[in-house]
C-alpha cells in the first residue's frame, strides 16, 4: 500500500513516485546472487534512453536522403517537424517500421525496451502529424506490431529471457482494453551463448543446409507443413508460433520447430563428421609417405588419433544437442537459423546493448571454447566484453549500427590492442564518450564508455567525449556530449 503502482515506463523527464515495469531490472540485479560474477549490470534509465535515442537518429540519417541529422534529431528527441515534408515522414514511417533490432546480451530487456518506447513514439508523432483519424491509432496492436517485427534477443540467462518476456507484454497491457496473453516470444527473446555457435568443437553455423528438402511427416491438426526447404519451413512455423489461437496448437508448432531444429542438427553433425573422415583418409595417407620422419609420424598419429575420438564422440555430442533444443537451455546460439528471417536480410539494422565484463583468464574451460570461434579479438588476458564488440558488428547488415556500453579497460590496455586494431579495420566510429572517474552503475566499480559504430569503412574521424567527474547521474547525457566534444 507504500507505493503508486503503475505499467508505464517513463521517460527520464517524467518522475513519478510509482513502481513500473523497469523494477524488474533492480530485481534482475539484486535477486540473482552470481550477476555480477557473471559482469551483469542494470543500466541506468538516462543512459538506455540516450543510447536508444542515438542509434535510432543514426540509423534514419543511414537511409534517408532528403534530411539532416539535425532534423531527424528534432524529429526523434522533440518531436519537431522542422520542415520534413509529408513524404519523406511516410518514408521515416515505412524505415521504423522494418527496423531489425538485437540485443546479444538482452538481461532484462533495458535497451529493447527502450527502443520499442521510441519507435512507438516516434510512429504515434507521425500518425497524427499527418492528420489520420484518431480511430485508426491503435496503440496496443501498434506496439504488437514492433515487438513482433523489430525485436530481437538471447541470453544466457533463462530467468533473465522470462523478465524481458514479461516486460513487454506489461508494456501491451497498458494499452488493451482487455488483457490478452503474452505473444509467444519463444522465437524472439531467447536463452542461448551469443558468442558460441559450435558444441565440443562441432560447428552448427552451416547456412548451406537452410535451402536442403525436408521430410513431410510433420502436420499440424491434419495441416500438412510444405516441403520448403529446412530454413524456410523453420521461418513459416515461428511465425505461426508467435500468436495461435489456442495452446495445443502453440505446443503443436513448437514439436514441430524443434524437430525441424534436431534434423539440422543432425545434418551439421553428418557434415562434420565427413569432413573429418577426408581429414582422417589424407592423414593416414601422409603417415605411408613419411615413415621415415619419425616426429612428423607421431603427429600425424597425435592427428588421427583425435580425428577418431571426435567421431566416436558423435552420438554422445548428438544426445546432449537434443537435450539442449528440448529443454530450451543451450549452450550456444544458432543464430542463422532462430532469425533467419534477418539474415536473409544481410543482418540487423541495429544491435545495442550493456554486454557483461568477466575477464577470459577467470573463465577457465569456456575461454577455452570462445578461443576456438576465432575471434580476432580474443586474448587470453582479455576480457569477454570484447567478443562481443565483435559479434554484435558481425551481425550487423552493411551500414547497421552498433551501440554499445562496456568497461573502458580496451582503451589503454595491451589486451584491448585486438579490438582497437578491429574498430578501425572492421568499423566507422561515429561518437565515442569515455565516463573518466565517474561510477555510472551503482554496484559497479568499473569505469565505462558508449560507443556509436557503422560497419563501413572508418572515414578517420571521431566525435570523442570524456565526461569527468563532474558530470551527475539522471541529467540528460546528450546535452553534455554535444557541449563538450572533440572532433578527433
């Protein structure tokens, strides 16, 4: 009775003294005793409203031809026309409205969130600026819509997926005369390691196998699923998934996307195991021509030897995989396959996100499983946020837009070399603000900085910022940029 609850969540300009759905994140953070062993941390409201801002900014600026930044800006932070033309509205309508959006670490689904809130805003600004009728608003399938269209996520974290589930379907209650179920966000916010996509040295990233014929045997109350193609059968099933009209039919889809997820499994598996019986046929071929070196030989016969245990290896791997896939606790994420839908598309247009910090040297054997996904980033005295730097750009589609707030330490330190030499190989830095002795996370001691990236060629600029000590926590962070940057 202490507290004025509400579903709304507001704005940093807006204080209302209420409980809303962002105490879910506070809870996230203190209820699970190992987040910040695991480097989780919540980020504050004004920094997720920032970044969401930014990105979004960018990301029009990206597509559009007939405005500026600085009219887009107004458009996205006040709201202002500024001389944008009706067409070009509907244009900005029609970009938010295919915007693709990941966050690789979702935890309890902040910045989505945040970019949702944007996006609705931005589409309900537009609706009325261009004198639609007030009968055809319709906030909650609008924001339906979003969710189901441009949201993306995966986490480690089971219970962290299950927060950012409920958040937004919180965010529908509000805006729905009767409350209807949560969608079945199964298929959109997941649990999985972003940074995996390989179990015991076996990889299941094989994009080739999408297109391959699938069987027929799967019907859905006597509906037959068309023999696609294993990706698009896959693409058609969880979009059936995501709202239908009963339960039997949900549990139906779902066996039937999980088969369908077992049979490409089976099909990495097959392809591993063929590549590794050629291996294995041209070792022992080389082993008959060089007898007579014995170090070589005992190599060669080292090779072999864990060719062969790999591949007796293969049931016991394709047991556990199945196990993964059914209870929906996986140790590696198939990114191509769950949002395949996206990168048919070249990628996403936007991953943003607060990626943990834990150093590599902690983590012990899954540094050891991150170190065999080659990135050019790894190094064993480093730190897993720097993965993901790299991942999230990966995923990016050309010219997508990456926004990221991590630890600082890769700025001065000689493990922060690799992902210095990638942002400048692999990146277009558009803004870089850099929080010198200045906590932003309140259970944190580190020191952080928001990146803004293109993927495109760096064009040898950055707008840098360095906000000291004095800057104070909860004021609007974008005014203190633009006042207090550097062109680099």
């Amino acid at each position: 009775n202490g507290y004025n609850f509400t579903i709304y969540e507001n704005s940093p300009e807006d204080h209302t003294v209420a409980v809303d759905p962002e105490m879910l994140g506070s809870i996230f953070e203190n209820l699970l005793e190992d987040n910040k062993d695991k480097g989780a941390f919540y980020t504050p409201k004004e920094i997720v409203h920032f970044m969401t801002q930014e990105s979004l900014i960018e990301y029009l600026n990206t597509h559009l031809n007939n405005t500026t930044k600085e009219q887009i800006e107004n458009l996205v932070k006040n709201q202002v026309l500024d001389n944008i033309s009706n067409p070009d509205l509907i244009t900005i309508e029609k970009l938010i409205d295919e915007v693709k959006v990941c966050d690789p670490a979702i935890g309890s689904g902040a910045f989505p969130m945040g970019l949702l809130q944007e996006v609705f805003s931005l589409k309900a600004f537009i609706h009325f600026a261009l004198d639609r009728p007030q009968n055809k608003w319709f906030p909650a399938q609008i924001k339906q819509n979003i969710i189901q269209n441009s949201i993306y996520g995966v986490d480690l974290e089971e219970d962290a997926v299950d927060i950012a589930r409920l958040r937004f379907w919180l965010s529908l209650v509000v805006d729905e005369d009767k409350p209807k179920p949560l969608p079945n966000l199964d298929y959109k916010i997941m649990q999985g390691n972003s940074l995996l996509e390989s179990f015991e040295g076996i990889p299941l990233n094989n994009s080739n196998l999408f297109n391959e014929p699938t069987d027929r045997n799967i019907t859905l109350f006597e509906e037959p699923i068309e023999d696609y193609g294993l990706g698009d059968d896959i693409k058609k099933l969880m979009k059936d998934y995501y709202n239908p009209k009963n339960y039997k039919k949900k549990q139906a889809i779902h066996k039937a996307i999980d088969k369908k997820v077992i049979d490409y499994i089976d099909k990495c598996l097959e392809g591993f195991e063929n590549q590794k019986l050629i291996e294995l046929a041209g070792a022992k071929q080389t082993l008959k021509r060089k007898t007579e070196l014995k170090q070589k030989t005992e190599t060669i016969l080292k090779d072999i030897n864990q060719i062969e245990v790999t591949l007796s290896s293969k049931i016991n791997a394709r047991k556990k995989l199945v196990e993964f896939e059914q209870n929906s606790e996986r140790p590696y994420f198939l990114w191509k396959l769950f949002f395949q839908d996206v990168f048919d598309n070249d990628g996403f247009d936007i991953v943003i996100g607060n990626p943990p910090y834990v150093q590599l040297q902690k983590m012990k054997e899954e540094a050891t499983k991150l170190e065999g996904e080659k990135y050019t980033t790894f190094r064993r005295t480093g730190d897993i946020y720097t993965l993901f730097y790299e991942k999230g750009n990966s995923i990016l589609k050309p010219q997508g837009i990456l926004s990221y707030i991590t630890s600082n330490t890769w700025m001065r330190t000689k493990f922060g070399e690799g992902l210095r030499e990638y942002f400048v190989d692999k990146t277009n830095i558009i803004s870089l603000l850099n929080f010198e002795d200045t906590q932003i996370f309140p259970s944190a001691t580190v020191e952080v900085n928001i990146l803004l990236s293109k993927k495109e060629k760096w064009d040898n600029k950055i707008r840098a910022t360095a906000i000291k000590d004095d800057y104070k926590k909860g004021t609007d962070i974008s005014d203190y940029e633009k006042n207090n940057h550097l062109i680099l």
